[in-house]
C-alpha cells in the first residue's frame, strides 16, 4: 500500500476522481457485504467518505484501499470501520412521537394475556448509538410501572457498526443529545455525570442488548419473537426487492398482535397477509394478525389493566 508524501504534503493533495468502473466495484462491493443500494448520484458521498478514512491511513490510490477492505484476513477490522463511516447514525431520543403514541395506545391491548408477570420484547433495528433503543425502553417501562404491573422488559438494539453499538453500550451522552427527553424521563432514566454528560441509568441500561447484525442476513425469529419492532430510517438504504425482504422478515418475527413502526414514507405499498396498517396520523404502522384466541387473551389483558389509552 502507498504511504503518505514527506512533509504532509498529502493533506494538501486532492484524490484523483473516481470512474465509473471503480464507483461500481466499489458500490458492488457494499452490495454484496451490507446489502446496501448506493446509485450513482451517491458517488460523491462515497468518494467523500473514502478519502477522509485513506487520508487516516496514508493511503493515496481507491485501488490500494479497496484491497485492503477485501484482504483476507487482514481486511476484516478496517473494514468495519469503513462501514461505520458509511452508515449514518442520525438519530435522537424521542425522535418521532406519533410512533410512540402507536406503542402507548396500541400495544398493550393486543398483548396476550400472561400466565404470570408480562413479558415484553421490543426490537431497536439499526439503532446506532442505542437513542432509540432506550427511547422504547423508557416509554414501555414508564407506562407499565405507573400501571403497578409485574413485567420483565428486554429491547434487542442491532446495528452494523461496531463504533454505534459501542456508545450504545456505554451510553453516555452530552447534553444538546438529551434535549427532547422530558423533565421527568431525565430525572427518572439518567444520572448526570458532570461535564454536561448524561448516563442512561443502569437499570435501563441492563434491559438494552446492543448486538452486531446485518438486517440482511437476519433469519426470522433469530433474536426471538416480539412484540415491539422499530426500523425507522433502515430501509432507505435498500433497493425494493431487499426493502421487502426485511419487511417480511421483520413481519415474521413479530408476535400475534405486535407492532412493526416504520419511517413515515419508507414503504408505499407492502400487501402481507399476516400484517394489517394500523391508522395514526404521521405514524407508519403495522400490527401481525391475530387468531380467535389471541384476540380473546388480548380482551382479557386489557379489561384487567382497565384499558390502555396514553
């Protein structure tokens, strides 16, 4: 691989423009590993991209580099760094709340009725840095406890970078990242750690399971079925056919009577059999149908907790 000019002449050096043939070997190269759909009018976010990690590194050609993504074995580590600079991890906490109003009003009616204390499995898919995630485990758990309910919560929170699930884990954030939480969230979900940083609080943080895992290659049920699922903001990187190939995935690892919430806009025409649109203003979501008994469970749950209206 090429080094870096003496006298760090090569900050000042400028890439030579990408071709088309190495655009598509690169963009192929996404595809193949990620499942990723980057057109053409992405080059410059690749080439962008690219150049800042190769300038890290002191590499000077795409060809080197890409050899040194593919290298086996050698490649694996920066490999995944280069994903985590290619993957965009904008996200927030309490990001979209009309989704959240669809997880307050409609989940627990539809949730079969326990034999002892309720379990709820919810699903972070592409959680980045864990806002999210912890977003869905505050909500669900704020509303069980006002309720007095006996319950155990585990979110699954899944992303391709290794960086994203990192923070997740630690999850420590800076205060201009905790703006939207409400007053009574951060005093109850957080510790403040001084210099303007704040800590999801451990009881939180044991709930929340950050997992390496490529949407794509996930198989139905592989994280457990449940009852919550979040893909917001995913799909947009996936050409149709592989956009429905999660979509039913994600379908099939659903609960009787669970949510799937998706981007408002990601998908305009999805026909599941299993799946039917629940209707929410600005809120994109779908409930996995249930049988005559589950329907029957779902009614004797909710005339136990006197209904469920947030």
């Amino acid at each position: 691989m090429d080094t870096l000019p003496p006298n760090g002449s090569w900050r000042m050096s400028v890439l030579p423009a990408m071709s088309d043939a190495q655009f598509a070997r690169w963009a192929a190269l996404l595809e193949a590993r990620t499942g990723m759909n980057l057109p053409p009018e992405r080059r410059s976010f690749l080439t962008t991209s690219l150049a800042i990690r190769m300038r890290e590194i002191g590499c000077v050609d795409y060809q080197s580099y890409y050899d040194l993504v593919t290298a086996v074995p050698g490649g694996v580590v920066e490999w995944s760094v280069l994903v985590d600079r290619l993957t965009v991890h904008e996200t927030r906490f309490f990001r979209h709340l009309p989704s959240l109003r669809v997880v307050e009003e409609q989940f627990l009616n539809c949730a079969p009725a326990p034999d002892g204390p309720l379990r709820v499995d919810a699903w972070s898919v592409g959680c980045a840095t864990g806002e999210e995630a912890y977003t869905l485990a505050m909500v669900i758990d704020n509303v069980l406890a006002a309720r007095g309910m006996d319950y155990y919560l585990s979110i699954s929170a899944t992303d391709i970078s290794l960086a994203a699930l990192a923070a997740g884990r630690r999850a420590v954030y800076p205060r201009r990242r905790i703006t939207e939480v409400p007053p009574a969230f951060l005093e109850r979900y957080f510790t403040a750690l001084g210099d303007e940083r704040y800590q999801v609080c451990a009881r939180l943080r044991e709930r929340v399971c950050f997992t390496h895992r490529n949407v794509m290659e996930t198989q139905p049920g592989a994280l457990g079925r449940m009852d919550v699922i979040f893909c917001q903001n995913v799909l947009i990187y996936f050409d149709a056919p592989r956009r429905a190939r999660i979509l039913d995935m994600l379908a099939a690892s659903l609960k009787p009577g669970g949510l799937l919430l998706l981007g408002p806009g990601e998908v305009l025409h999805w026909p599941h059999p299993d799946m039917e649109l629940v209707r929410r203003e600005q809120a994109l979501a779908y409930r996995r149908r249930m049988s005559r008994q589950h329907a029957a469970d779902a009614g004797s749950l909710q005339a136990a907790i006197g209904g469920y209206t947030s």
